[in-house]
C-alpha cells in the first residue's frame, strides 16, 4: 500500500508543480477593456439589440401602412392611352329588309316625304311666275329600293386614338371610414408590441449580467479553494520530508489540489460563456473587450421584497393584457365595419378624354376632339349569399377566443408572478442561512487549518471544514444571483421599465 501511494505521489508531482503556475488571480480588465455596469448595459441593448430594431422598425411600417390607408380618402387618379386599328371595319344597314315600297322602311319614308314637299313646292313655284323671276323646278326624287346584304356601309376608321385622365373618390362609404380607425389601432398594437420586446429584452440582459457576476464569484470561491490547496499541499510536503507526515496525508494533499483545478478551469470558462451571451444579447461585437463592474455581494444588500405589494400590484402596464385588449378592440371596430356592408355607398368618378380617328397613319393630320364626363355611382347591397352575415359571426366567434385567451393568459402572468415572488422569499431566506454558515464555516476552517500545521488535526478534516466553507459561500451567491433574477421576472410582469423603480 505504501509502495502504491509513494509512486502515485511521484506521478502526480508535475501535475501540481504545472497546477501551480498555472493557477491564478483572475486577470483584471485592462485600459483597452470597456466595463460597463448594468445601467450601461441595458442603455446599448436599447440601441444595438436586434430585436428592439427590428420593433422599431415595425413601428415605422404601421405607420406607413395607416398613412396609404388614408390615401383612400383622396381621389385616385389615372391616366390612360389605347391605340386600336379596325382589320375589317363595322357595317350597317340602313332602311328596311322588307321589299315592299309601301312599308315602314326607307322607301315607304321616302314616298310620304315627297307627297308632303311636293304641294308646298307647287304653290312656291306659282308665287315665282307671278313676279317673273326664274325659278328652278322641283324634280320629284326617285325612291330608294330596299337595301340588300352588298349594300351595308362602313362605319368609322381604321387607326383610333384615345387619351384621358380618370379620377375617382369615394363620397360616402362608412366601411372605408371605419377601416381607417382600424389602421390607428395596428399603429399602437405595433408600438405596444415594441414595448413588449423591450421588456423582454431588458430581463434577459440582466440575467445575463447576473449571471456574468455569478460566474466571476464562483471562479473567486474555487481560486480560493485551489490557493488553500496549494498551501497545505506545500506544507504537507514540507512536513513529509521532515519525516511529521505519512504517505497518505501527503497523497490526500497532491488529490485535493489536483481535484481543484477542474473547477477553476470550468468556472472561468463559464465566465467567457456568459460574457458571450451577455455581447450577444446586447447586439455588440462578440470580440469586443469587455467586462462589467460591481459583485453579486453589491446586490445582497438590497435583498427585499413585500410579498403583499408584490401580490396585490395591478397588471394594468402587463405588455401581454394591453396586446390583447388592443386585439378585443379592433375585434369590435371590425364588426362595426362588417355591419356598415349593409350600407350603400356613393362614389363619384371623372373623365376627360381626347380620342381622334383616321384612316391614314399621319399623326400631323389628325384631328383631337374632348369629351368629358361625372358619374355618380350609387352601390346597394342588397344580396351577397349570406357572405356579409357570416363574416360578422365569424368575427365575434373570434372575438369570444380572444376573451378566453385573456382570461387564461391573466392566470398564467399571476401564477408567474406568485412563483416568483416565492423564489424571492426563499432566496432571501437561503442567503440569510448560508450567510449565518458561512461565517461559522470560517471559523471552522481557520480551526482546522491551525489544528492540522500543529498536528492535532488529520487533512481529513480540514477537507471537510473546507468543503463545507464552499459550498456556503455557493449557496449565498446562488440565493443572490435566483433572488435578482426572480425580480428581474417580476419587473417584466408588471410591465416596470428598467428607468422605473
């Protein structure tokens, strides 16, 4: 057993002897290192975060979008131009089909046109001779025959050219009107959901700076711990070559200060980690030198909460309730707006147009003619197949889901709010315990550790004391870092922005 120990202590003599350099203060930041605090923090994610952009920018497009909703009000005017070309002209007919002079058609209205002119002409042409002026005489025209298929006559020119201008404007549409309120309220639905994406993202950069703090306090508690290894394994060296300790007593300490290492390691580790996350969330450059300022110790002093206040606070300023009852009122404007589909509308439209024709393609030669007009158009609806009915119980169908919604929603917020007011609680209460630990652990280990150099005491013991002094100063840093992260939950429940208390 002795012989198995000696040669486990001579192999793990470079290990310690590389764990001992290598193991260190935790570096400070440099003059090149930004260190920003939270306040900092949170004022650059405001800026750079994505999320928060990409909100803004919503924001701009609903205004956008309610600004060319209201273009409908104004007239909308259009310009047009049509060239055709007649391949083969129209005909017509003129005159009756009915070869029989005596009928309705144009032989028949030719005939009584002559025997009605004719006895006037009679007694004009007497009153002629009586004065002795020359007259001419009236020649009786020959009746025109009934109008064959050969005889059909071509209407209109072969190049046509037409240009205008239309302008329509509604002039009494309720509908219209009352969509344009529904544009206003997606404006601030965009606005509150901007403000939602704040919130969220003023939550997850403090627990992520909490968590940096967090992890800069635990490489602290195991760097302390690998330095407390470091110490005894080099007394216990020295007191193993002055033939006062045992090979099992020197093979403990050579395993305690190998077992520390890893956990430095990690927990330095988990700061560049959670320095990455916190970059990220902030919208920042990933290699950006960066650090922030204070300890979680700075935050224990403030550890209090009213569990009553906290419990009876109003959720008026909840992001999520203020969403859902902007959505209820749309919900009831858009029935409003399905009703007025009952309603007739008026519209007015005008017209100016130049259009010229010609049969030879000479635009120098062609003659322009305007011609211009106003309609009114009056629409009533009076049947639509029961679309305008059941669009407006569909929308209280879902008007009626969106209340349900509300409800559960609200439960779900209070019983975030309740865990985490109980997590604040227990954090307190696991702070104040461990603080009580702590100290006695300290004391405990300050003991052992003067019992071991004098010999009273095995290193048995003073790695139990020391386990002990570590894991009380993990749980009051753990109980600071869940109370502050709990608050953090709350403050965006109750919808507090990171300016307000």
């Amino acid at each position: 057993m002795k012989k198995i120990l000696i040669f486990l202590a001579v192999a793990l003599l470079p290990t310690v002897s590389r764990a001992q350099f290598q193991g260190q203060e935790r570096p400070l930041p440099s003059d090149s290192t930004l260190v920003i605090s939270l306040d900092d923090a949170l004022k650059i994610a405001l800026s750079e975060n994505v999320s928060v952009k990409v909100a803004d920018m919503e924001i701009q497009r609903s205004k956008y979008a309610k600004k060319g909703a209201y273009g409908q009000l104004f007239p909308q005017i259009n310009a047009s131009g049509m060239y055709s070309y007649a391949i083969q002209k129209q005909k017509v007919y003129f005159g009756s089909d009915d070869t029989d002079s005596g009928s309705s058609g144009g032989g028949g209205m030719s005939s009584m046109m002559s025997s009605m002119v004719e006895p006037i002409m009679y007694y004009i042409e007497q009153l002629y001779q009586a004065t002795g002026t020359p007259f001419i005489p009236y020649v009786k025209p020959t009746p025109v025959e009934p109008s064959g298929s050969s005889d059909a006559i071509e209407m209109g020119r072969r190049n046509q050219v037409t240009l205008g201008l239309t302008a329509t404007m509604p002039v009494i549409n309720l509908q219209l009107w009352k969509s344009l309120g529904i544009s206003g309220d997606q404006v601030e639905l965009a606005v509150e959901k901007a403000r939602e994406s704040r919130l969220s993202m003023v939550t997850s950069v403090k627990q992520a700076y909490y968590a940096v703090l967090l992890a800069k306090a635990s490489y602290d508690v195991y760097n302390a711990v690998y330095e407390n290894a470091v110490t005894n394994y080099k007394f216990t060296e020295t007191r193993y070559n002055a033939k006062k300790a045992s090979d099992m007593d020197l093979a403990r300490a050579q395993s305690s200060l190998a077992a520390a290492i890893p956990n430095l390691y990690n927990s330095e580790n988990a700061i560049y980690i959670a320095l990455w996350q916190l970059k990220a969330i902030m919208g920042v450059d990933l290699d950006l030198a960066l650090d922030v300022k204070g300890s979680l110790e700075d935050y224990a002093t403030h550890m209090f909460y009213d569990w009553n206040e906290g419990n009876e606070a109003g959720l008026e300023r909840n992001s999520q309730l203020r969403q859902l009852a902007m959505q209820a009122e749309t919900l009831a404007k858009q029935i409003r707006m399905q009703q007025y589909a009952y309603v007739p509308t008026l519209s007015l439209q005008l017209s100016y147009n130049y259009y010229t024709q010609s049969d030879k393609f000479n635009l120098s030669q062609w003659k322009w003619l305007p011609s211009s007009t106003m309609v009114f158009t009056l629409s009533i609806p009076i049947f639509s197949g029961g679309q305008r009915y059941y669009a407006i119980k569909q929308t209280r169908v879902q008007a009626n889901e969106l209340e349900l919604q509300r409800v559960n929603t609200e439960r779900q917020i209070r019983i975030g709010i309740r865990q985490s007011l109980s997590t604040m609680e227990t954090a307190m209460k696991t702070y104040d315990a461990a603080k009580s630990a702590m100290i006695s652990a300290e004391k405990a280990y300050s003991i052992a550790e003067k019992s071991y150099q004098v010999g009273r005491s095995t290193f048995t013991d003073l790695n139990n004391t020391e386990l002990t002094l570590t894991q009380t100063r993990l749980q009051a840093l753990q109980a600071v870092y869940n109370f502050e992260v709990a608050k953090a939950g709350l403050e965006q429940s109750l919808g507090y922005d990171f300016t307000q208390e």
